[in-house]
C-alpha cells in the first residue's frame, strides 16, 4: 500500500471523489426514474384531475347562485309596476348560464380515465338536463313576469312560479350530490395514483440506498487509507478540533505548512474564528426564544408544541389548566390520563388510530381544523405546520378550545325551539350556569318565548269567552308593537259587543214593558166593554145607569187611547234602539274585518322571515365553514318564523268564528229590527181601532135621547167592539212573545262578572172571556184563531219558530266553525295546526 501512501493527498481526495461522483451519477439516474413517475401523475393531475374538479366546483358555484336567484324572485310579488328588480335577477342568471355553460363544455372535453369516472359523467349528465330542464321552465315564466302589466296575470304567474320552483328544489338537490359525487371520485382517484407513486419512488429509494451503501464502503476503504498517510500530520489538527470540540474558540493555531495540510490548518482556523461568532448569535437566539416561550406562558388561548415525532415538546399553562378542569370526564375514555403528564407525552394519547392522526400531521401543509370528543368534553382544535426558513419540518403547533359549554347552550335552544314548533312554550334556556354573549342570547330567547305564549294565550282566552258568550274577558297582558295592537282590537271587539248587546236588552226590556201595559190596558177595555154589554140589557130599566156607563167608557176609551200612544212612542224607540243596534254590528263587523287583515299582515311578515332565513341559509352555504353557526341560527329563525305563521293561522281561523258569530248576531239584530217595525203597525192599529171606539163612545153620548131606538145597533156596535179588544190582545200577546224570544236570542251574552246566562221564561197566554150573547163566542174565537195565526206567520217570517225549545238563549244553535262542539269553543283550540306542506319543501335550502 505504499504506493498509496506516496500519493499526493490531491490525487487520493481525487480518486475518493471519483467514486462519490461515479455513486452520484447512478444516483441521478435512479432519481430520474422517480421523477418520470411522478412527472407522469403530476400531469394527470393537471390535465385530467385538477381542470375536472375546477369545472364541477365552478358549476356547483353556479347552481346555488342560481338557485338564490330563484329565490329572490320570490319578494317581488308586489312589482307589478316597477320590474327592475327582476331584470337584474334576469341578467344575474344570464351571466350564471354563460358560466355554467363554458365550465360544462370544458368539463365534457376533459377525457375520462376509468369506467368510474365514465359512469359518474353519464349520471352527471342525466341529472344535467333534467336541471335544465326545469330551469328552463323558470326562466320562461321569469321572462313572462318581467313582461306582463297586469296584476291578475301577474300574481298567477308568481304562483306557477312558485309552484315550479317547489318542483326545482328535489332537482337541484340531485343535481348537487351528482357533482358532489364527481368531485369525491376524482379526489379519491388522485390519491389512489398519489399512494402509486410513492410506492415507485420508495423502490427506487431502497435501489438508491443500496447503491450508496456500495459508494459509502468503497469510500470508506480509500478514506480510512487516506487517514493512514496523513495520521500524523492531521493528529495536531485533531487535537485543535477537541479543544474547539470542548468550547476553546482562542486557541493559536499554527499555519507555517504549505500542504493540504497547512490548507486544512488554515481554514481549522477560519472555521474557529466563524464558530465563535455563530456560537454568540446562538446565545442571543436562545435567550430570545426563551423570551417567547415565556410569552406563551402568558397568553390565555391553550397552545401546544410537538416535534415531528409527535412527541409534545410545549404546552402552556392554559392548555395544561384546561386539562385539569376536565380531567374526570377525559379519564372515561382516557383511563390513565394524567394532566401533569402532558408535557413530554405523545399525541397520539389522545386519539384512537394514531396512525392515521400521524400520517395527517405529517402530510399537514397548511392549517388543519376539527373537533373531537374525549369523555363529555369538545374539543376544537387548529393545528399548523412548524417549518425553518429552507421549508424543513419541524413539529406542529396546536391550539385548544374547549367548546363543551358551547355545545350544551347551542343543544339547549334547539331543544327548545323544536318543543315551540310543536307548541310548547314552557321550555326555557338554563342561564344559571352562562355568561356573556350566550347567557344573553339565552334571556333574549326566554323573553321571546314567555311573550309569545303569554300572548297568544290571552288572545285564544278571550276569543274562545266570546264564542262561548262571555263578553267580560279582557286581554290584560302589557304588550307592544303587532302583540299591542291584537291586544287592542281584541279588547275594542269585546267592549263594542258588550255595548251592543246592552243596547239590545234595554230595547227588549222596554218593548216587554210596553206591551205588558197594552196586554193590561186590553184586559180593562174588555173587561169594561162585559160591563158596557150587560148594560145595554138593563138599557130600558136604567137610562141613567146606561148614561153613566157610556160616558165611562168613553173615558176608558179616551185612556186607551193615551196608552195606545205610549205604546206607539215606546215601540218607536225600540225600532231606534234596533237600528242602532244594527249599525253597531256593521262597525264590529268591520272591526273584526281589520284583526283578520292585521293578522293576514302578521302572516305575511312570518312569510318574508322564512324567505330571508333561506337566503340567509344560501349565504351561509356559500360561506363555507365560516358561516356554519350562522346557518344554524337562521334556521332556528325560520322554525320560529313557521311556527308564528301557524300561530296567526289559528288566531285567524278563532276570528273567522267571531265574525261568523258577529254576522249571525247581526242578522238576529236585523229581525228583531223587521219585528220592531211590525210591532209598530200593531200599535198604530191599536191606537186608531181604540180611537174609533172613543168616536163610538163619543156618539153614543150625544146620541143617549134616542137610545131606546139605537139598542139593537149599539149592541152589534158593542160586538165589533168585542172582536177589536180580541184582536188588539192577540196582538200584545204576540208582541210581548215576541219581545221575550229576543231576550232570550241576547241573554247567552254575560255583560258583567255578576250577570249569568240563560234565557227567558216563554210567556203564559191570557184566558179572554167572550161576551154575552148568541155571536160573542163565534166572533172571539174567529179573532183570536186569525190573529194566533197572524202572529205565528210574522214569528216564522222574522226566523223564529213559533215555541222556541233552547232557542238561542242556551248558546246551543249558534252555528258551528271548523267541526267544533255545540258549547262554542273553536275546534282550533283543542287541536294543532297541520303543517303547511309547502312549507316543509323549503328546508331542503
């Protein structure tokens, strides 16, 4: 080996370099190889992977744009006029189709690699055209909207619309799991030949390693050669690299050699000079970062460190504190957790399959975010890659967040809006444990639902009272804005029926107090016409009996008279009172009118909230991850908007009663007005047949000379008198039946807290006595017959059966709404409103 050791070290460093560059070369090469593999599935990537899922993101982009744009053409129902609007939507979707369509011929001259993805294409495609399709359908009657003036035309057509659009949602929804669908296989496909190409490359690794093994020896033999000429000269530079090994930097290093020796020397101690200065930079680097590390003690968010081995190098104190707060719970899944242990620990404590957690942070080059649950715990946890200037990895940082109490609020109210959606109102928010933004939420949410049930709950009592009657409920809740103004309405409808039915019931005491006085007055006119009879058989024993006689009958007759014109004026105001009690049923009639138009606003109001929530839903959509808890609190929005257009559906269907009820009220009041203005005719005829028998009484008197030859025509006289007082008490009899059916028609309304309900006694008929003689009884029982008959006619005519039997008195005829029972109460009371179902296709958004 000596000719060897006579070598020139330039020749031996030389000869060693030849072999690392012969090694390098082969290694060039087999990377070359490695190379080609991966050039191969970079361009499939490029050419085939990459343009594909560029072209189905972009027209899933497209297909929720447009489908916003659907929506949007839904709160224009009012612009009949002015269509600007609508034509921006137009030139929206314009520009959407010119996107969906260039994206959809790139995507088709893309070739298809496998029958997967060939397949998956032809779905595509199906779906495609069926969406279109349909778009098509909306687009035309987009254009007719845009075109027509007329309102009717263009409400029908905004209900095609909507009808269409409804058809739209399952389409779209297809459409999008087709593309969804797309996507994922080309991803999976792209890591499938990714995994390939590792493979290849990890084979021509191994070929590298082996061959480099080869070099490293053959190397190792010339160097350990090398070492052997060059031992003593270099064993000087080695005892310099022990003292600079050991932290000498100010040793004096000789550099009288001209070899390569004296070369090394020289730069042994250049390197010297160059490590002293690093090691100082390094000392300035380390206190620094010993400065940082400090400062992340500090901070309040929970960071931890790992290395690239996953082994945990850093955790703060806050991260270690949370840890120790949920400790018992993480030790159910974790039995041998331990939170003084974290520092030092592994990742890989915390999660099921390591392996598949490690081959993530390792293959992490951005930021990573998820939640995992540990015991009862959530935790968020935003992992990012740690790398040195030149790209190397160095670990990975991590941040916690416990997020458990978060989840429990956000459970709490959506626990609570679905038992308020199916009507229960008695759920709240627990605050007693939160603060900050979520215990606000929670007292906003508790307030929204103790208003709303407070105040439905006093509106339906007071509806479902007045049904039944019971004009004294009141709405006495303190309520502002749409809630104010029910409350008003509502207490304004029942004041306004309690002032009308007391307008009734003091008609109809007055009208039975007239015609009782009638009834009376008619008994002492017959009884005073049997006196005037019997003396007429007496005429020619006693003329001055007879005088007498006459002349008090003319008196009585003089003071039937005066009744009669009582009777007359009474019944004049009764038919004043009825027509005023009729224009008080047209003013709560148009009251009741107004609550159904506010409640039919209230509904519309709840309709533009759920259409707002599904385009807040869109943007949420479009948002990403960003704005996932924003979606869930718009469609929280939306449950409750649905279950308020529920709501003021049953108050709504509770009012369409009342009005039902107010009409029939309003008819009932009608005909005791037609009754009233018969009983007027009556009484006029009374008081002109009572002022004829004065006129006769009159006559009599002036004519007592020549009475005994006016006997037989006073007696017929005496007759027809008989009939008439017959007829005139027929007639308060049916006055005074019929004044009592009307009491009892308005006495199932309680005006007052003392008052009851119930109606009136039926009126006793009067025995009348015939008069004396051969054509008394004949006479009185024709009269009587005919004016029966007469009253019975005028009852049927007026809607009152001739012997009421429950009558409206009880509150068992008033008609019945919706299926209800006979008592009055709204069959909307005791059963749920059935869920729109177009209502149901919207939360397909």
């Amino acid at each position: 080996m000596r000719w060897f050791n006579n070598m020139p070290a330039g020749v031996k460093i030389g000869l060693l370099s030849g072999v690392l560059l012969l090694s390098l070369a082969y290694a060039i090469y087999e990377a070359f190889l490695g190379f080609n593999h991966w050039s191969d599935y970079s361009e499939q990537v490029r050419d085939n992977r990459l343009p594909s899922i560029q072209a189905l993101g972009a027209l899933n982009t497209e297909r929720m744009a447009i489908r916003a744009q659907t929506v949007e053409v839904l709160d224009q129902e009012e612009a009949y006029d002015d269509k600007t609007d609508l034509r921006e939507i137009a030139r929206e979707r314009t520009e959407s189709w010119r996107v969906i369509d260039e994206n959809w011929e790139r995507l088709q001259g893309i070739p298809r690699l496998t029958e997967t993805g060939r397949r998956a294409m032809a779905e595509l495609e199906t779906r495609y055209q069926d969406w279109r399709e349909i778009y098509v359908q909306l687009d035309r009657l987009l254009a007719l909207l845009i075109n027509t003036r007329e309102p009717e035309r263009f409400d029908r057509l905004m209900v095609d619309y909507r009808e269409t659009m409804e058809r739209m949602v399952p389409i779209s929804n297809a459409m999008g799991m087709a593309l969804e669908d797309l996507v994922e296989g080309n991803m999976q496909r792209a890591s499938a030949q990714a995994d390939e190409a590792v493979v290849t490359s990890s084979s021509e690794i191994r070929q590298l390693l082996w061959l480099s093994a080869l070099a490293i020896l053959i190397s190792l033999a010339l160097a350990v050669l090398t070492i052997l000429g060059l031992a003593r000269p270099l064993r000087t530079l080695v005892e310099h690299f022990h003292a600079i090994g050991n932290g000498d930097y100010d040793q004096k290093i000789q550099q009288d050699r001209r070899d390569e020796v004296g070369q090394a020397l020289k730069g042994l101690a250049d390197m010297q000079a160059k490590l002293k200065a690093d090691i100082g930079k390094t000392k300035r680097m380390a206190a620094e970062n010993l400065r940082i590390r400090y400062a992340l003690d500090s901070v309040s968010s929970n960071v931890m460190v790992s290395d690239v081995e996953g082994q945990i190098i850093y955790a703060n104190d806050a991260v270690i504190g949370m840890f120790r707060r949920g400790a018992n719970e993480i030790r159910k899944d974790l039995p041998n957790f331990d939170p003084e242990q974290v520092r030092g620990g592994n990742v890989d404590l915390f999660h099921r399959n390591p392996g598949h957690q490690r081959q993530m942070m390792e293959a992490m080059r951005s930021t990573y975010e998820t939640e995992i649950r540990i015991g009862g715990r959530t935790f968020k946890l935003i992992a990012n890659p740690i790398s040195d200037d030149e790209g190397e990895r160095l670990g990975t940082v991590i941040e916690w967040a416990d997020r458990t109490e978060e989840l429990k609020v956000e459970n709490e109210v959506s626990t609570l809006v679905e038992g308020a959606v199916k009507g229960d109102f008695t759920r709240r928010v627990a605050t007693e444990e939160l603060d900050g933004f979520f215990k606000r939420l929670g007292s906003g949410v508790n307030t929204l639902m103790e208003k709303t049930a407070t105040g439905l709950g006093e509106v339906a009592n007071v509806l479902n009272a007045i049904a039944q009657g019971d004009l004294t409920r009141q709405v006495t809740g303190d309520y502002e804005g749409t809630f104010g103004e029910l409350k008003r309405d509502t207490n304004n409808t029942a004041e306004r029926l309690r002032e009308l039915i007391g307008q009734i019931q003091e008609s109809v005491d007055a009208i039975n107090t007239a015609a009782k006085e009638i009834a009376s007055g008619n008994t002492d006119l017959s009884q005073r016409t049997e006196e005037q009879a019997s003396s007429l058989e007496e005429t020619a024993s006693s003329m001055e009996e007879l005088t007498s006689t006459v002349k008090q009958t003319a008196d009585n007759a003089r003071q039937a008279d005066q009744l009669s014109d009582t009777a007359r004026e009474v019944a004049t105001r009764g038919g004043d009172k009825a027509r005023q009690a009729m224009e008080s049923m047209k003013a709560i009639t148009e009251s009741s009118d107004k609550i159904g138009d506010i409640i039919t606003v209230i509904d519309g109001i709840a309709f533009q909230t759920n259409i707002l929530a599904l385009n807040a839903a869109v943007e949420a959509a479009r948002a990403g991850e960003q704005g996932r808890g924003f979606a869930v609190v718009a469609g929280e929005v939306r449950n409750l908007a649905q279950r308020s257009a529920s709501a003021a559906k049953e108050i709504k269907a509770l009012i369409a009663e009342d009005a039902e009820t107010i009409q029939t009220g309003s008819r009932q009041v009608m005909e005791a007005g037609e009754t009233m203005e018969e009983i007027v005719e009556q009484v006029k005829r009374v008081s002109d047949l009572i002022a004829e028998i004065a006129a006769a009484s009159d006559e009599q008197s002036s004519g007592i000379e020549q009475v005994n030859s006016a006997v037989t025509q006073m007696d017929e006289v005496t007759q027809q008198n008989a009939s008439l007082v017959e007829e005139a008490a027929a007639a308060a009899e049916s006055l005074e039946e019929q004044s009592q059916g009307l009491a009892r028609a308005v006495s199932v309304f309680r005006l007052s807290e003392q008052q009851g309900s119930g109606g009136l006694p039926a009126p006793a008929r009067r025995e009348t006595r015939a008069l004396p003689g051969s054509g008394s009884k004949d006479t009185a029982h024709t009269a009587r017959s005919g004016t029966g008959q007469a009253g019975t006619s005028r009852q049927r005519a007026a809607g009152h059966p001739p012997h009421p039997q429950g009558g409206s008195g009880t509150g068992k005829s008033a008609p019945k709404a919706g299926g209800g029972s006979g008592t009055g109460k709204p069959a909307a009371g005791s059963r749920k409103a059935p869920p729109a179902a177009a209502d149901d296709e919207w939360e397909e958004f």
